[in-house]
C-alpha cells in the first residue's frame, strides 16, 4: 500500500512537471525574434532609382546597427537618393506555424522589400517601425535572400516636382541636402536629413501566433486612485473563435494584482476589445526621481492553453496642468527642458547621455524633430527623465504642399505610428505635434487670413486625432503659440533673443506683467497666464551671430579666445533667471561639457543689476528665491554686504518652500557715509543645513555726495522751451542763465550753451546756423536728448543713426522678416558701455563698471550712431550690439580751421541724444539731490568747466598715440553721443577695441599709414585674417 501511494505521488509529481515545461514551451514559442543587424551588402541606385532587379556591378557593404543613424551619403550634393541593401537570411525552424515578418525600427524614408526575388511590401515614412509579412515566402531548408531598396526625402514629394532646388541651405553644422522645391512634400520630414538616410536603426527577423496581442493601452490615475488596461487582440487565423485575456501586474517577479479574466470573440481578420479597469490605493508611483517600474502580463488563452503572452515595464504615474503648472502625480513638476536631435549611439551611450542631464537637474527632453526609437524611451523609463515625442514635421512650411489632402493622410499616420509606440511608456507624458511649421515659413501664409484659417485648421485636426488616440497627455505645437486658444500649452521659440534684445536686464523681464503681447512675424499672441508657456527654443549660438553677437556684453573682449561662448553661457543663465521668475518653461539651446547649468533646484537672484549708490543712501533690492524641486524644502538666507574683506551689513532669513515655490523680499541696506568711493559685493547665499545649495555675488558702489565743480555761472546758459531740463538741473544744484531763443544777440558772452531735452524741431535750422558760428568763435554746447534726429541736418559733418530697431538689427533690409512687438524701442540702445580712452578728461575716475546698468531702466545710452566712416574722428568710448562694435555714443571730431593741437578747450560741442531721466523714473522716496547718480552733477559741471579751464589731453590709442586720431584744428567741435549726465552714470560709449593693435595688426599698420579709412569694409572680413585672436 504504502508503495502504492509513493508511487501515485511520484506520477502526480511527473504530470505536474510536464504539464509546467509544456506551459513553458508554449511561453517560449508564442515570440521569436532573430537580429538582423550587421554587415549588409550596399549600393547607390540613382541611375535606375530601384528598378528591379539591382546591377550586380558595384555592391560595397555597410554595417545595419543601433548606430547606423550616422551619415551613409544620402542626400549629399543633391545625388544620392536611391539605395539598395542585401543580405541572406536563415529562418528558424522553430518559427513554422507563426505568423514571421520583418521588422524595421527606423527606415528613411520609403521602403521596398524584397524577399527571394518578390516583392513583399513597401512602407512610406521615416520615424515609425513597421513589419512587413513574409510568412508564406519562406524557405526554410536554406538561405534567403532579403532585399531593400530605399529612397530617402524625395520619396515624399510630389512626382511632377521632385528635383531638389539647386540653392543649398547653408546652416550650423554644415550644409543641409539641397531645399526641396516649394510645395512639394506630402509627409514629415526631419531637418535632420543630411545625416540620416537609409535604415537607420535594427532590423529583425520576428514570428508570433496567428492570434495574438496587438495592442494595448496603461491608463493610470494618481487622483482616481485608478488603473485602466485596454487590451487589442487580432485574429489573423481563418477562423473565428472565443478568447480568455488574462492580465496581472508584477513587482520583481511577484503578482501584486491580478484582474478576472475577460472573455472575448475574435472573428477572423479583425480584432476585438478587453477592457479592464480596477481601483490601486497606494501603488509605488513612478517619478523622475524614483523611477519605479512594474511589469504588466497580458495572456490569451483558449482554454487552458497560453495562445499569446506579452510582458511590458509600465510606471504608475499621472501628468496634468493647473493654471500654468504642469503637475506629476500630486505635486508641482517644474519643466527643465533639454531638446536633442538625436545624432545616433549605442543603447549604452544614450544612457549616459541622459544621466548627464540629470546630473544637471534637467527632467524632460523633447525628442526633437529626428525621429527616435522605442528603445531610447525605454532607457528614459528606467532613468527617471520625463519625455515629450514630438513628430518629425520640421520649420520649413513652404515646402509642403499644405492645401494637399495627402499631406494630412500622412501626418494621421505618422501621429498613429508614434502614439502606439509611445503611449505606454512611464517616461512619455506629453506629445509635440510639430517644430515651428506655423512659424518659419507660417507667416507667410499668415498673410492670406483665409488660407492661414484652414492651415491652423489641419493641424488642430492632427491634435484632436492625436488626443483620441491617447488621451490624457497634454500636447504643445513648438512655436505654434497655442493655435487660437485650442491647445492647453502655448510655446514660443527665439523671441526677444539674445542678438536682437541685448540690453539686459531690461529686455530679461519683459515677460513680467499680467499679460504678453508678442508680436512676432505678424503673429499676434497673447499670453494671459491662463496656461503654461514654453519657451521651447531660445539663444541658440548661430544665431546670436558669434563672436559679434556677444559684444554687447563683453566689447571688444568678444574677439579674444572663447570669450564670446562663456558670455553666451551667461546671457542663457540670466535669460533663464527670468523666464523662472514670471514661470515660462525654459530650453535654451547649449553645448559642450558645461552645457545646461542653469537649472539649480534653489536659487537666489536680483532682478536690479544698478551697482551706484551714494553714502548714506538706503539701498533696497528686490530679492528672488526659487525652489524648483520636486520636494519642500526649508532654506536660511544670507545676505551679506562687505568691503574690503569686512561686512558692512548682514541679514538672514528662515524660508519655508513647497515644491515649485518662489519667495520674493526686499532686502534694505543703509549705506555708509563715504569720503571715497568704495567698491563693495552684495553676496546672496542659500544655505541648508549648514550646507551652501546656491550663492550669486553683485557689485555696490558707494559714492560720497560730491559738490559740483565749479563753473562760471553767468557765462552758462539753457535754451529749454518746455522748462523740463531746468528744473531737473535745478533740482541737481545746478544753476545758469535761461534764455528764450537762439540768437547772436542772446548768446553774446555765453561760452556754454546747453541745448535741453527735445528743444531741437523740423523749425530749427535757422537757430543751428548761428550755434554752428558761435562754435566756430570759441563757444562750446551741450545738447541733450533729442526725439528728432533728423532734425540735425544742420549739423557741419553727417551723423549717421541707426534708425533700425534693435531687435531687427540682423534683418535689416528684409521687409518679409517685421519682427514688432509692442514692446520693441526704435534705435540701438544699450545697457553696457566700454571704455575706448580711460585716460580722457570726460573718463576721470570713471571704472569700467560704471557704465554698467544705470537707474531706472538700466539703459546707459540710446540712439547710438554708426562709427563715422570717413571723418577723422576720436573714438572715446563704444558700445557692442547683435552685429558687433560698429557704434558709437561718444566721439571727438574736428573741426574750423588754424592749428591748435592737443587742446579741447575751444569751440566744442556736446550733443547727447540719450534718454532723459524724469523724476518719476526714479525712487520718489529719496530726496531730490539723491535721485540722480551721485556723479551726475559732477559729470556735467566737470563738462561745462571744460570750456573755460584748458585741459591738456593728447589722444591714446591702444596705448600709444595714433596720428590718425589727432586734433589738428584751431577750433575743435568735440560730439558726444551720451547719456544725459543727469542719469545715474556718464555717458554711454562706442566702438573699436582698446586692443585693436593687439587683435587686428593689419588693420592698425593701415591707420599709421593712411590717417583716415573706413573701418567697417575690413571688419566684415574679420574672419579671414591670419590671426584674429591675439
């Protein structure tokens, strides 16, 4: 007996053992897969554009991996464009009775397979996967042959217009292939073509059941405490048949939750719907920073048998918007974005890739416009870094053929392909539908309102598809604004950017208002921060026109080294300062090992850069402190002024911060009473737990309130109708006669005539004569802003003004490209000036840092003219703009007759074109006196007193003297362009470099030797010098 039941256990024990390596079995066999990649046999087709069969003269080879998104010549010189690829392949025969396809991860574009000899299929896009069916081709008893042949963009354009244009677009980078002609796309096509063609990622040789898993779709839900899985079996068996669908979730192996089972009829060529929906209190969520990863089983069975099985990694998480906050799971999820065109490399070196970004705290990337597989999302789930996919409709709109239904097809099945790859995965939670296809090339279009409707349309009809397809996920149009309200993002590219708006901080903060107003190619949006806005691209470093782009910041300095690209780092830190504070969503575009540091989690900030103050001033500052963590946090301020190694003042603070949070106070300082300038730091540390997490350092200069120099009085007059400038001089302590008009009569015994604020009109020319005489006898004048400039035609000598906007500078002559905002000021216009002769009497005591970010608006000069090209002129000081050191706001130039060398003391004069400051631009709080710059009255006492007290100068240049910037007449009329001396700072300056003869050789042996020249005409070819740096 006893033997008896040893052995019925023994043959229970064997069943259960057969019975679980046949489920096993059956496991196993359900999917195959068999690699592909490797060495393929290649050759370009362009004479026969893949007409079957390929020649069999000129076969080289090529290797097909994860890698081999890198160039393989199409496109390159307009020629290649037809391509074959070949290989033998072995089937298994473990595959019999599957279903067996091909799959491609990446093809561009157009695809034709071949298999032993047959054509089997052909596929038309370049981002999506596909498989194509070989199942009754196969031969299993030896090699096969599998051929393809590729055709790269042109296979989506229009056959009656399929040349490429002969003009080749010259870009960052290199040249692209050669502009396709305009209107002739029908499809998605990526800028990133001349590097791209071909296969571009694996192929493999797949096999699963006739009845099988299709698709699927996560839905999960943090507020709803909720999980949805929609399953999509497809029967391609001929015969139609009940189904179980069975799904459980796993953790490390472990079932954590199983659903009933659904039980579905599949009729034979068709699909049907499993949909299971089931509570989950407290799932380990999935996060950028705990990238927590369950496994997801979907079987289907009939009966006991397992048919198909399927096993997917799937994050626990949900993505949604209030007000302008995006949100992940409960909390503030602040977007620190990265773009990347994905430029090719193993599964191991896009990990690291992305590691790096995290390292500097970005947590999303917009797969930007290439075309990306699933594996790099697969690597973005496990890493913990969000994603948004976006399709590979890319910028140049006139090339598609946008009143073409076929064009819309494709963009439905482009959008169709990425959402069934993407959709599942934690890391994806947001879909860009396209890259500024409303916007470079758009606004043309924007022109016809009707057309521009139906246009605007189309592509709302591509978000609502996409929206259908998977729900949930908000989208962006990048530089699509928000397409009239529809979308819930709204997203900008290049406004206000760094070659066009370089007065910083002032053109930093014009986004801090209720409400936006761009007005961008004739595209008006308005922000109203009713949703989130995305700065999606900006400071991309071609177009900051480098190394000129940069002089702005740095002058002349910008021709030195690297200089440029560590002030471009800089201006992108200071622009994302900004954009942090109002809540815009900053990418900028950045390279190189330091690239994207400018997304601390906690940072502490000024918005007021203004540096000069008086002695006994109070100083206030507005102080901004952001914690753009995922988490709370409690952080300690410090905020210490010092000089000279010893603190001044020092305030602290206690801040308790929820994620997303920004704290904004006012720091108050009462500064000591000086005798001496001193030059002091206000430093900013965040501190936690005794740690530093952040610190920004800004430069304080304390001035002692200094008594004007004197001046005779009674030889000092102003000519200023509206009273305006009176009162401000007054208001400074200072004092001269007031006459009512200009004459000979009412200037007899004036030997300074200070013309005030917009005192000059179209009636003036008359009174110009006689200050052109009372120059020529001895007499010096000072004029002051002027709102019409070319009213001063009068003048001896022509002045030159850049009349252009500063933020159309690059665009000058392009009247297809109005850049007009209502924010944008006519004229070039400046925050920092550059010392050109600190030796010179108007430089005394003056520091470089002086003429940095005066009050009020920062601005130190406006108007800014161009260099004088054929004046023998003295450069005293310059300023930089979006294309270089070509202006200027302070010269000398001579002018009379006789010889008086070396003397400014006579017949001088003074024009100032700059932004009067009126008392409201200014602390009201403050007594009148401390309202302007402390040097202010100095300033323009020290200018008047120049006209009676001789003042030996000779003129240096580059630190020796250059006769081509001599004073050579008897009487000379010294013009500077400035800032009223009313304004915080002195007057804003110009033009070439101190190190001219250190940078440009050439061109200084040319000044010794022919006196005066123009400039400009070499400086544009500043590149092809032997040696442009020093």
């Amino acid at each position: 007996m006893y033997n008896l039941k040893k052995f019925k256990l023994v043959l229970n024990i064997a069943f259960c053992l057969l019975f679980l390596i046949g489920i096993s079995k059956s496991i196993a066999e359900t999917r195959q897969k068999v690699s592909l990649n490797g060495t393929w046999d290649f050759k370009w087709d362009n004479e026969n554009r893949l007409s079957y069969p390929p020649d069999s003269e000129e076969w080289t080879t090529i290797e097909v991996t994860k890698k081999s998104r890198t160039a393989t010549g199409f496109g390159k010189e307009g020629t290649n464009h037809w391509a074959w690829y070949r290989r033998k392949v072995e089937v298994p025969k473990s595959m019999k009775g599957q279903l067996i396809r091909i799959r491609f991860t990446m093809v561009k574009y157009k695809t034709c397979v071949y298999w032993n000899g047959e054509k089997v299929g052909e596929h038309l896009d370049g981002t999506i996967p596909f498989e194509i069916d070989i199942t009754n081709k196969i031969n299993f008893n030896k090699e096969n042959e599998l051929l393809v042949g590729v055709i790269d963009r042109i296979s989506l354009q229009r056959p009656d217009l399929l040349p490429y244009v002969a003009r080749d677009f010259k870009g960052p980078g290199g040249s692209r292939p050669l502009n396709p002609p305009r209107g002739s796309l029908l499809g998605p096509v990526s800028g990133t073509e001349r590097i791209f063609g071909g296969i571009c990622d694996d192929v493999d040789l797949i096999s699963y059941p006739e009845v099988h898993i299709d698709d699927f779709h996560i839905t999960t839900s943090v507020r709803r405490s909720e999980i949805k899985v929609e399953v999509t079996p497809k029967n391609e068996s001929r015969s139609s048949s009940n189904y179980d669908v069975k799904i459980s979730i796993e953790d490390n192996g472990q079932i954590v939750k199983e659903f009933p089972k659904k039980s579905v009829r599949i009729p034979s060529g068709s699909t049907a719907k499993a949909l299971f929906r089931d509570k989950w209190e407290n799932p380990h969520l999935w996060s950028h920073q705990d990238p927590y990863l369950y496994t997801l089983v979907i079987k289907i069975n009939r009966g006991n048998k397992i048919v198909d099985e399927k096993r997917f990694r799937f994050g626990f998480k949900e993505f949604w918007i209030e007000g302008i906050n995006f949100y992940l799971n409960d909390r503030i999820f602040k977007l620190r974005r990265n773009h990347c065109n994905f430029r090719g490399g193993s599964e191991e070196e896009v990990r690291k890739f992305m590691l790096e970004l995290k390292d500097i705290n970005i947590n999303q990337i917009r797969l930007h416009h290439s075309g990306f597989p699933e594996w790099v999302v697969d690597i973005a789930d496990e890493i913990g870094m969000t994603i948004c996919p976006e399709s590979t409709f890319w910028s140049r709109t006139p090339w598609y053929d946008i009143e073409n239904p076929e064009m819309w097809k494709n963009a439905k099945i482009h959008w169709a392909g990425l959402t069934k790859m993407f959709k599942n995965h934690a890391s994806v939670v947001m879909y860009s539908i396209e890259n500024e296809m409303q916007s470079t090339g758009g606004y043309l279009i924007y022109q016809d309102p009707e057309k521009w409707r139906r246009y605007q349309d189309k592509w709302i009809e591509i978000g609502e598809f996409v929206r259908n397809l998977d729900p949930g996920k908000p989208l962006q149009y990048s530089w699509g604004h928000d397409v009239r309200g529809w979308c819930e993002t709204a997203n900008v590219h290049y406004v206000r950017d760094i070659k066009y708006f370089f007065q910083y901080p002032k053109d930093l903060y014009w986004n801090d208002g209720e409400n936006l107003t761009q007005r961008e190619r004739n595209y008006d949006y308005k922000w109203k921060k009713d949703k989130p806005l995305i700065k999606g691209e900006y400071g991309y470093w071609y177009h900051c026109n480098p190394p000129h782009g940069l002089s702005s910041f740095i002058g002349e300095d910008t021709y030195v080294g690297n200089n440029w690209y560590k002030t471009w780092q800089w201006c992108l830190k200071k622009k994302n300062e900004a954009y942090r504070y109002v809540g815009i969503v900053g990418n900028p575009w950045s390279f190189g090992k330091d690239r994207w540091k400018f997304f601390p989690l906690q940072e502490v900030y000024l918005k007021d850069w203004r540096a000069n103050f008086y002695g006994g001033e109070g100083m206030r500052k507005e102080v901004i402190v952001l914690n753009e963590d995922y988490n709370p946090i409690s952080l300690q301020l410090n905020a210490n002024l010092s000089a000279n190694g010893k603190i001044l003042e020092q305030k602290s603070f206690s801040i308790d911060m929820n994620e997303g949070a920004k704290w904004i106070n006012d720091l108050a300082f009462k500064l000591p009473e000086v005798e001496n300038r001193i030059n002091a730091e206000l430093n900013l540390k965040l501190v936690k737990d005794g740690k530093e997490l952040y610190s920004n350092t800004y430069p304080v200069h304390i001035f002692p309130r200094i008594l004007p120099v004197k001046y005779d009085v009674n030889t000092t007059a102003l000519y200023d109708p509206d009273g305006k400038t009176y009162r401000e001089m007054t208001a400074s302590g200072l004092l001269f006669a007031k006459i009512d008009k200009i004459s000979n009569k009412e200037l007899s015994g004036i030997k300074v005539l200070i013309i005030g604020k917009d005192a000059v009109n179209p009636k003036f020319r008359k009174a110009g004569k006689v200050i052109n005489e009372f120059v020529k006898r001895g007499g010096r004048v000072i004029m002051l802003e002027q709102a019409l400039v070319e009213t001063l035609d009068w003048l001896p000598f022509k002045i030159d003004i850049d009349k252009t906007r500063s933020s159309t500078a690059a665009f000058r002559g392009r009247s297809d490209l109005p850049l007009l905002d209502e924010f944008t000021e006519r004229g070039l216009n400046s925050t920092i000036a550059f010392r050109m002769m600190p030796d010179h009497p108007l430089l005394e005591d003056i520091e470089e840092d002086d003429l940095r970010y005066w009050r009020g608006t920062h601005q130190v000069a406006k108007n800014n003219f161009f260099r004088p090209k054929f004046w023998n002129y003295t450069t005293i000081a310059y300023v930089g703009s979006g294309t270089g050191i070509e202006h200027t706001p302070l010269v000398t130039l001579p002018y009379g007759s006789g010889i008086v060398s070396n003397d400014i003391s006579l017949g001088n004069m003074l024009l100032t074109f700059a932004r009067f400051p009126g008392v409201n631009d200014f602390n009201t709080s403050f007594p009148p006196f401390a309202r302007n710059f402390s040097m202010s009255a100095l300033y323009c006492s020290r200018l008047m007193s120049l006209s009676i007290n001789k003042t030996s100068y000779e003129p240096m240049f580059a630190g020796g003297k250059c006769s081509i910037f001599s004073i050579s007449a008897p009487k000379s009329v010294n013009v500077f362009f400035n800032e009223l001396p009313f304004e915080e700072n002195i007057p804003a300056l110009e033009n070439f470099g101190v190190k001219l003869r250190e940078c440009f050789s050439m061109l200084l042996n040319k000044m010794n030797a022919a006196g005066s020249f123009d400039i400009s005409s070499d400086m544009t070819n500043w590149e092809n010098m032997n040696n442009p740096e020093p």
